[in-house]
C-alpha cells in the first residue's frame, strides 16, 4: 500500500469513527438498533455540501448538517417512543423517508465541492505540512475529541441514566429518571455524530452524494464489533476509542484484503470481505477465551 | 402517609381480554405503619403497588401521599417519596453497569440527570460502608458487573440501594420470594433494620403466613382486586398462621376456583 492510499484509509476509517461511536451509543448502550444512520450520513453530507455551495460559513453548515442528521433521530425515537413502532422498523421508515429527502435539499444526486471552501480550508498550509498529513490530523482531532466527550458524557449522571435506560427500564424508571427523554437524547446524539461524519465526509472527499449513505450502519457495527473484541474493558473512555480504532482496522483491513493481489478481489467484493471480517471479529474473542480456558485446565493437570 | 380511595384498575379496558384487577381499594396507611399484604396468585397485590408507584394507571379512584393527590403523577414524579424492591432480582438492578453504578443511580434518584460526574470517592465510601452490612463481601467488589453476582447478593444490593436516598414510603414485592432461606432471612433483617432507621410507611407483598404475621402491625389481605379483610392491633396478635389460612380458605370458597395454593401457603 502507497503512503498516499494509506493515508487516504486512514482519513477515512477516523471519520468514521464517529459513525461507529454513533452507532455504540445505539446498538449498545440504549438496546435500540437504529437504521436511520444510513440516511443521516447522507443528510449530513446533504445539508453541508448544499449550504457550502450557497457560501454559507463552512463551520456554520456542518454544524447545520449535524443538527439536521440529529433531528432524524429524533423522528426514529419520536415514532418508536409515541406509536410503538418498533425501533427497527421506526428506523428503516425514517431512513426509507431520508433518500428523498436528501435528493431534495441537494436538488440533484450528488453535489460537488472541488471548487469551494470547506472546514479544511483553514487549516491548509498549517505548521507547513502537506496537505494529506494536514487532513488526516483534522480529522483524527475531530474523531478523538468527539470520542472523548461522549465518554465522558457516558460517565455523567446523565449519561449514566442513559445506560440504565438500555439496560433496564423498569429499574431506571424506578429511580426517577424519565426513560423517553433519554431515548430521545441518545438518538439524537447519535445521529448527530454520524450527520457530523457525513459533513466531514463531503468536505474532504469533495461531493455530496444520495447514495453515499448506503451500507453506513454495517460499516459502523463492523468497527464497533472489531474495536470491542480486541479491547475488553469496562472504561468508558476505553470503549468509545475503541470504536475509532476498530473502524480504522477495518478500514486498513478492507483495503488490503482489496490490494493483495493473490486474493484476487476487486472493489466490489467489498460486502464479501466486510461480512468475513466481522465474523472474524466475532469469533476471535470466543476463541481466545476457549484457548484461554483449556490452558488453564492444563495447568490444574 | 399513603392513602387510597375508592381505586380501580381494568387492564385491556375495552378489549375482549379486559381484566379487572383491582374493584374498588380503601385504605389508609398512617405514616410510618409497615402493613403486611397477602392474597392468592392473580388477586391484585403487584397491581395495587405499582398503581401507588405510578407504573400502573388507575382508571377510576384517587391517590394521596399525605394531603398531596398524586393520582395523575407519573411513576418518576413519585420517586422521591418511593422506594421499591422488586421480586424478580434482575428486575431492581442493572446487570450491564458495575454495582457502584447501579448504587450511583439510586443515589441520584429523585434528582435530575446532571452533568456532573456519576461517581466520586465520597460516594464510593457511603456504598463501600452500605456493602459491608451485608456482609457478603459486596465492598470489595464495587467495580464487578451486577450480571456476575448471584440473584441473592443481586436482591441484597436493590435493597441497600432502596435506603440511600431519604424517601417516606418502601414497596417491597416479595423482595425474599426468590432466596434462599438463609439469604431470606438476613434480607428481611437489613429491611427491618432500613425500616426502623428511616421510620418508613411500608407495604410489604408476601406468600408466607409466617412473615406476614410477624413483621409489621397490621396485615390485609387482597382476594380478586378487593380488601377482603384488615388485621390489625390487638386483634392481630392473637392470630395464628392456621387462623390466617382459615381466612383465605374462606375467602377461597366463598370465590370459584379453589388450586394448588395451600402449597404457597405452608411456610
Ligand atoms: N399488564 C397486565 N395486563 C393484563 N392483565 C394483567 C396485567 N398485569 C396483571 N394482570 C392481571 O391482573 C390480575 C392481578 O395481577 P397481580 O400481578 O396484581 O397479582 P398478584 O396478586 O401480584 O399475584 P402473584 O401473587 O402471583 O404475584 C391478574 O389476573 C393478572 O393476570
Ligand atoms: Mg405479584
């Protein structure tokens, strides 16, 4: 692999990231598998790129697309919490919902931003670095600073109520805390952060596009799984970083699974090679331990 | 004080499966009386405590917590005054958070979700001196995750966790129904203690005839969502566990079904 495509992958699997911790907060945290991120991803990247091509301030319209991508969630959570929806079928109608309504902020498939400043361009030039470092470090701040807040929000009261919530209802209510509200909160936290990754996403590859989105929730879980087999820690701050790793391992791992050429693959064998490594991640933790359980035994021999 | 007028709860109102589980419920629980509540399977008990808990709407009848009408509170506006220890063990804790943090939300309970850190030392010292009642070696292992303990030591710690916030009412749902003897015991030892300290009002659901009588001052018992009889004083000292079981043969056969509960009773 090139510095150049390593870098590239590198950007890539930081940004993210975010979706991973996003999906974290979902999937694990509050037990409410959530598909909305597929079309979040996108209305982030939508919203931004649409409102960078309008000259709106680059900062301003991230921020934009993240709320944007947050009040998603909030229409999921809202469907779930207030009809009984179930929360994954609330979050494909939400997702199903988002492709048009992305294809109509941008008003066209996709949106290009070769041409127009983005949240980089600020930063370019800086300490005298070339542009690809420069990029990867951006985003790298911005994955692990994001991680960093939402563990240490987890370990607030707040977010702790957040994760009795996922964990037992009836117990969290019985101790005062309003179980909807922290739903909604962590919905939209969580699609916040995969809108923001969009955002980030459509500024450094240079385009917004309807179909960007597509596949975002596998990749999210597919980091989340790997980050956790390969860290077993009850640290929250250990756990939400340990999302940013996973998916820049899976990133690193699709992309040279998709480069040895004695494997063979080409660029759509992508779904392949995602569902291996998963399963990879999912196996190798129950190995490990039956491993560590027969030395054991040995020893006790 | 805990007072209930004229309460009625019907389940699936207006579908086929419609259920009346409590028709009509008076009573009044000065402050500080710890009552005793009995009834067959399916007479209304759980219901009746999680109505006054604010899980369970009522569909007729009102709720007082002292002159204070709570009937349209929901659950988490009465969380201040309510204490709760479940029946089911993995019902009261969370088994994905480490024992500090289930103690740290019953430490919160009755505040708002701030953002200020869940755990600190001073925190960590008050579950630390709780644990050591137990003494089940529980202080030691504030980091384990709550899945790992046994359902005893589970139920153990739901009941501390009930006592560290002040509160004036304590439901406790055959809180021991699922322990050992032994773990029993010294569960219902620690409540009488955690009474006694915080002179709570206490409504406690059992199937032993036994710990019916001998906690508390005065002892109801529940027959198909209804009062059937309130024991108290006097009275109810003189009672026997064999006079307790006439009473619900009674109750029994003046109703329709008459199954296995002589069984549940013995005890
Ligand atoms: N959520 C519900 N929906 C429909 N019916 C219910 C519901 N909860 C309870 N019931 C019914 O209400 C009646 C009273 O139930 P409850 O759980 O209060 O009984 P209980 O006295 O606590 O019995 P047990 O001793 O078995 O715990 C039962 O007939 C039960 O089937
Ligand atoms: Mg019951």
């Amino acid at each position: 692999m090139s510095l150049f495509s390593f870098l590239g992958t590198l950007e890539i699997g930081l940004i993210y990231g975010l979706v991973a911790i996003g999906v974290y907060l979902t999937f694990r945290i509050l037990d409410f598998p959530d598909l909305t991120v597929d079309g979040s991803f996108t209305l982030g990247a939508a919203v931004t790129a649409t409102l960078i091509v309008m000259g709106v301030n680059v900062f301003l319209a991230t921020l934009a697309g993240t709320i944007a991508a947050a009040c998603a969630g909030l229409v999921t959570a809202w469907l779930n919490l207030r009809f009984d929806i179930l929360h994954l079928l609330a979050s494909i109608l939400t997702m199903t919902a988002l492709y048009t309504i992305n294809l109509r902020v941008m008003g066209k498939p996709n949106v290009a931003l070769i041409m127009e400043p983005t949240i980089l361009t600020p930063f370019e030039g800086m300490f005298g670095l070339p542009d690809m470092y420069m990029r990867v470090i951006f985003v790298a701040v911005c994955a692990i600073a994001g991680g960093l807040l939402v563990a240490w929000f987890l370990r607030t009261q707040y977010g702790l109520a957040m994760r009795a919530v996922g964990s037992n209802k009836r117990m969290a209510q019985a101790n005062g805390i309003v179980v909807k509200q922290k739903v909604y909160a962590g919905l939209a936290l969580s699609n916040g952060l995969v809108g923001l990754a969009g955002a980030l996403f459509a500024q450094t590859n240079g385009f917004a596009d309807s179909t960007m989105g597509i596949g975002t929730i596998v990749v999210g879980l597919a980091a989340v799984i790997i980050g956790q087999s390969l860290f077993a820690s009850r640290s929250m701050y250990v756990i939400v970083l340990s999302c940013i790793v996973g998916s820049v391992l899976y990133r690193l791992a699709v992309s040279m699974a998709l480069n040895a050429d004695f494997l063979g693959f080409s660029a759509s064998d992508l779904n392949l090679i995602t569902a291996v490594l998963v399963a990879l991640a999912l196996i190798f933790p129950k190995l490990r331990n039956e491993w560590k359980a027969k030395q054991a035994a040995r020893k006790e021999a | 004080m805990i007072s209930c007028k004229e309460l009625h709860v019907t389940f699936n109102r207006g579908l086929p499966t419609e259920k009346l589980a409590l028709r009509g419920i008076d009573l009044t629980i000065p402050q500080g009386e710890f009552v005793t509540v009995i009834g067959s399977n399916g007479a209304g008990k759980s219901t009746l405590l999680n109505t006054i808990a604010g899980d369970i709407n009522s569909t007729k009848g009102q709720i007082l917590f002292g002159d204070r009408d709570v009937t349209k509170l929901p659950a988490t506006g009465r969380t201040a005054d309510i204490a709760r220890v479940f029946q089911d063990p993995l019902a009261g804790t969370c088994g994905d958070l480490t024992v500090e943090e289930n103690m740290a939300l019953a430490y919160g309970r009755g505040q708002r979700g701030r953002l200020s850190s869940a755990l600190n030392s001073k925190m960590r010292k008050v579950f630390r001196e709780q644990l050591s009642r137990l003494n089940l070696g529980l202080e030691n292992r504030l980091e384990s995750e709550m899945g790992l303990l046994s359902g005893g030591q589970r139920q153990s710690v739901s009941l501390l966790m009930s006592a560290l916030q002040p509160s004036t009412i304590l439901l406790l749902d055959e809180h021991t129904a699922a322990l050992d003897p032994k773990t029993a015991a010294l569960i219902m030892d620690i409540t009488s203690q955690i009474i006694a300290e915080k002179q709570l009002t206490v409504m406690m659901v059992t199937h032993s005839m036994r710990q019916a009588l001998d906690h508390g001052s005065r002892t109801i018992m529940l027959h198909e969502g209804k009062i059937i009889f309130d024991l108290a004083g006097e009275k109810r000292a003189g009672y026997e566990v064999k006079d307790l079981l006439n009473l619900f043969a009674q109750a029994k056969s003046d109703g329709e079904e008459l199954d296995d509960d002589k069984l549940l009773l013995g005890a």
